[in-house]
C-alpha cells in the first residue's frame, strides 16, 4: 500500500471519528506533544488540549456534519510522513487544506505530529 493510500485511510478513520463526535479518538489520532494550528481556534498543543478543541469542534455536530478529507499530495521519510489534504464541512463551517505531519509508532500504526488547517474561505 502507498504512502498516499495509509493516509488516506488515516482521514478517512479521523471523518468517521469527528462524524461521530468521538473526540477523544481525535485526539488520540494525535502524539502526546502534538500541535494543532487553526484559523478557527487558537493553536492546541498536547493530545488533551487537541481533544478539548475537537469536543468543541463535534459538539452538537454528530452525523450532521457533511466533514470530508481528501489528500492530494502525500510522501514519507524513515518513520516521518506528511500530507496535503483538503478539507470540507460544508457552508456553515468552511473548506480548505490541512498540512500534516505524521510519526509512525512502534507498531506501524502513524499518529498527527503537527497538524495545519488553512481556510480558503
């Protein structure tokens, strides 16, 4: 499987996650000392901090949201991996790219190390 295909099946867990409102398997999508920059909040820096944004994020949202993830462009490096993805929730929320920045885990598995949303709204 390539690299583009993990972590596409990466967003696609982390859609169904948000969909859900499952915050806390957001955030444990994340590193322990993962940052998470937005134009929608201040930046989160730790996995809690990034499951408290994300509780915020799904609240009320459950399976209403309409929360897609596409990644365009994707590479790796030894056990560092990164993406260009857009992102989309439709009108009320916004669109735009998310830059991210993946660590594989001792059992193969990638978490988000540094996550950039950037709105092209």
């Amino acid at each position: 499987m390539s690299i583009h295909e993990e972590l596409q099946g990466f967003c696609d867990a982390y859609v169904a996650a948000y969909r859900a409102g499952e915050a806390k398997i957001c955030g444990a999508m994340f590193t322990a000392d993962a940052e998470l920059h937005s134009p929608y909040a201040p930046p989160a820096r730790g996995r809690d901090a990034i499951e408290a944004l994300h509780a915020t994020w799904t609240h009320g949202h459950g399976e209403a949201t309409d929360k897609k993830m596409t990644v365009i462009h994707a590479g790796r490096s030894g056990d560092l991996a990164w993406c260009l993805a857009t992102y989309t929730e439709g009108l009320e929320v916004g669109n735009g790219t998310s830059v991210d920045v993946f660590e594989q885990q001792a059992d193969g598995s990638w978490l988000i190390r540094m996550c950039s949303l950037n709105s092209s709204d």
